[in-house]
C-alpha cells in the first residue's frame, strides 16, 4: 500500500510525509545541510526552520491529493528522519512516468538505506501507481547515487547539458530510468499470490 509504513533496514522505516513531521524534517535538513549542499539547490534561510518545512510540507499534501506527487521520510525506530524520498511529475494516460529524487542522511549512508527504499518505491509505483517509467538525475560526479540506480534497475540513457541549477550554477545532469512495466495504461498490475 502506498500510504502504509514499510519496513527498510535496521529497524528504519519509509513512511509517507506528513506536516507533523516539519521539526523532525528540519533537524534533519540542518544536521545535512553541509552535506546535502554540493547536490541541492540553494536553500534559503527559512528552508532550516520548522515553519519553512511546515510550509513546504503542506504544499507538498496538496500535490499528493492531486495526484501529482508522493513524498516519503526515512525514519529511524526512535523517530529521527534519515532521509527523504519524492515522486514528482507524476503524470498517467500514456505516459505513465514520474521522477524520483532522494538523499540519505551523511550518518545514514553505507547501510544500503537508499538502495531499499529506491527499491520499495519502485514496486509502489508499479503496483499502487501503475507507471510505466521512473527517471532520476544525478550530477555527473554523484557516483554514490549513480551506483544506487543501477543496483535499482536504472539504466543511464544520456546527459542533459546545464538541466539544472545545483548548488548555486547550473549543471550537467547524467539521466536515467527504469522501465517498471510493458503494461497496457489502463491495465493493473497483478495481485500477489496469497500463501
């Protein structure tokens, strides 16, 4: 089930993002913020702060109930949010895809969080969504999350020159994808046998 609480690694959880969640959210992007910014856009200021989590966190809850998006947090047995995971772009009828973007707290890493929770969203939206692709993109020089890709079932499928604006320029980003699925659109994935 999408909305549900799924078990990772290590007691860790991926869980859908809630605005409950905006203190937690914002320890998390604080503790990183080092970290996380050779790979982000520049974050302002307000970004850090509960309030600003809280705000994008609501934004976020509307584009989920329009079907255009779904976020995930990583969460530890004791509550603290360890990484982060979005669908965005989200779009049905023919094309059926969506992007995926995600980090993983500097702590966190090594454990194969990233690689499990890429995973689990990949079946979610096969069997829940009904995609038919997901895209990421990574700077050229991310190979951390370019490993996790392919152990993920993504295929590199060319370069966009300057697509996006990281870290203050704007940067060549390495494309990938993973088909899911040769399904009909309209067609449901079937049901898991029952044991």
């Amino acid at each position: 089930m999408i909305d549900g609480v799924h078990k990772l690694i290590d007691g860790v959880v991926m869980r859908p993002a809630e605005v409950a969640d905006a203190e937690a959210l914002a320890r998390a992007y604080v503790r990183n913020r080092e970290h996380l910014a050779p790979w982000e856009p520049v974050r302002s200021e307000e970004f850090f702060t509960a309030r600003g989590q809280a705000a994008l966190l609501d934004l976020e809850a509307r584009n989920r109930g329009a079907g255009q998006m779904m976020r995930w947090l990583l969460a530890e047995p004791a509550g603290e949010i360890v990484g982060s995971l979005t669908l965005s772009g989200i779009v049905f009828g023919p094309f059926r895809s969506a992007n995926l973007g995600y980090w993983v707290d500097s702590e966190a890493g090594g454990r194969g969080l990233a690689t499990a929770a890429v995973r689990t969203v990949c079946g979610l939206t096969d069997s829940e969504l009904n995609l038919h692709r997901i895209q990421a993109g990574t700077l050229l020089d991310n190979v951390r999350s370019q490993r996790v890709l392919v152990k993920c079932g993504f295929e590199s499928y060319g370069v966009a020159p300057r697509y996006l604006h990281i870290a203050g320029r704007w940067q060549d980003i390495r494309l990938f994808q993973r088909l899911l699925n040769d399904r009909e659109p309209g067609e449901r994935a079937a049901a898991a046998p029952s044991a």
